[in-house]
C-alpha cells in the first residue's frame, strides 16, 4: 500500500475543505472515515461525542463517508442539538486532506479485519481512537500510537477522546509515532521486502529438495 499520498497535504486543500465545511481555525475537528452502515457503529460514536461537546465546546465532528444510517444519524444528532457542530461530509474521493484536517481520528467498529482507516490516519500524522477489534491491535499501539476501547462503550469512547483534547501535544506525539509505525510496518516497500523473503525461502526450499 501507497502510504506516502497521506503523509501531507498542501495548506491550501486543506483550508479549502475548512471553508466548505464551514469549521473555523479555533475549531478542534475530530474525523470518521468510512461507510455509515452497522458495522462501523456511528452511533455510538455519536453518543460519545454528546460528552465530548460537553467537555470541549470548541469540539467539531467529520464524518467522512455515507451508508443506509446516515438519516438516523442525522436524525439523532438533532436529538443530541449537534447538529451544528457535526458535518455529514459524505464519500470524499480524496480523503487525505480530511485526515490533515483533524486533530484526531476515530475508529468506532464492531469488527474488522486489517482496519486501513487506522493505517492511513498512522501514515498522516494523526493519534487514533479506536475499538480493540480483530486486526486493530496490530495497527493502533495501545497508548503510544492511540487509544484502544471496547467496543460499543460510548463511555470508555468518550474518555479516550476528552483525554487526547486535554493533551494536545500528546496527541501530537502519538501522531508522530504512529506514523513511523506504519511505514516501518505497512508501506509498500516493506511489503515488497516480505514478498521477496517469502518467494527466496519458496524457492530455496524446492531448489534444495530437487538437489537432493
């Protein structure tokens, strides 16, 4: 994978979407990325972020995607009165500039399987809160690249969040590390490196049973 297209985006894209979506600098955006379905749980997300607002007026949230529980959402971000600080941006072609524009990205799934939005959040600089989940553990190093939570807990959600805004410059370390962590372990060279090593030791081994 082409990790390196995330790991900057010109000033200019980026104050571009700002305008569009109305944020202002003071704003702090937290960011979703993926489809609005089931599976990604958004509305807990949503429940958590009802807490973060509380704690953190100057709070925005982006959803970055769109699915069949988008008029829910929208629905109960009313319900919540956020609907003025939570911007349903729909599918965005080009991500990447929506990862430069947070400060911090979130991963709420019940479920996955290698968990690309925290690989491309790692490769942008940007600290994750995510579900401890399948493969995310493998991706997001817990406390030092982001926070893992359980599934489903809107609270323990909500916590890990309010912690990265209270410490900003924290946040700012583990974007740092998780993106040296994701290139030292998913870049496109280093799966280049483990696909050589794997067709050397192929071949060396049926190389060594013909010669016997």
């Amino acid at each position: 994978r082409d990790l390196a297209k995330y790991a900057r985006a010109s000033v200019r894209e980026v104050d571009a979407l700002r305008a569009r979506f109305g944020f202002e600098p003071r704003h702090r955006v937290l960011l979703a990325v993926g489809r609005l379905e089931p599976q990604k749980d958004p509305a807990t997300l949503l429940r958590a972020f009802r807490t973060v607002a509380q704690r953190f007026p100057e709070a925005r949230f982006l959803f970055a995607g769109d699915g069949s529980l988008r008029p829910q959402l929208e629905a109960l971000a009313h319900e919540y009165q956020l609907a003025e600080r939570i911007v349903f941006a729909g599918f965005q072609e080009n991500v990447v500039p929506c990862y430069h524009l947070a400060e911090i990205v979130v991963l709420p799934s019940l479920y996955e399987g290698m968990p690309l939005v925290a690989i491309e959040a790692g490769a942008a600089g940007r600290p994750i809160v995510a579900t401890e989940v399948d493969g995310t553990a493998e991706v997001v190093e817990q406390g030092r690249t982001g926070w893992l939570v359980p599934a489903g807990d809107a609270q323990a959600l909500a916590a890990a969040l309010c912690s990265l805004l209270e410490e900003p410059e924290r946040g700012r370390r583990m974007g740092e590390l998780a993106q040296q962590r994701v290139h030292r372990l998913f870049s496109f060279e280093r799966q280049l490196d483990e696909t050589a090593r794997i067709f050397t030791h192929y071949l060396g081994g049926r190389m060594g049973r013909q010669a016997a």
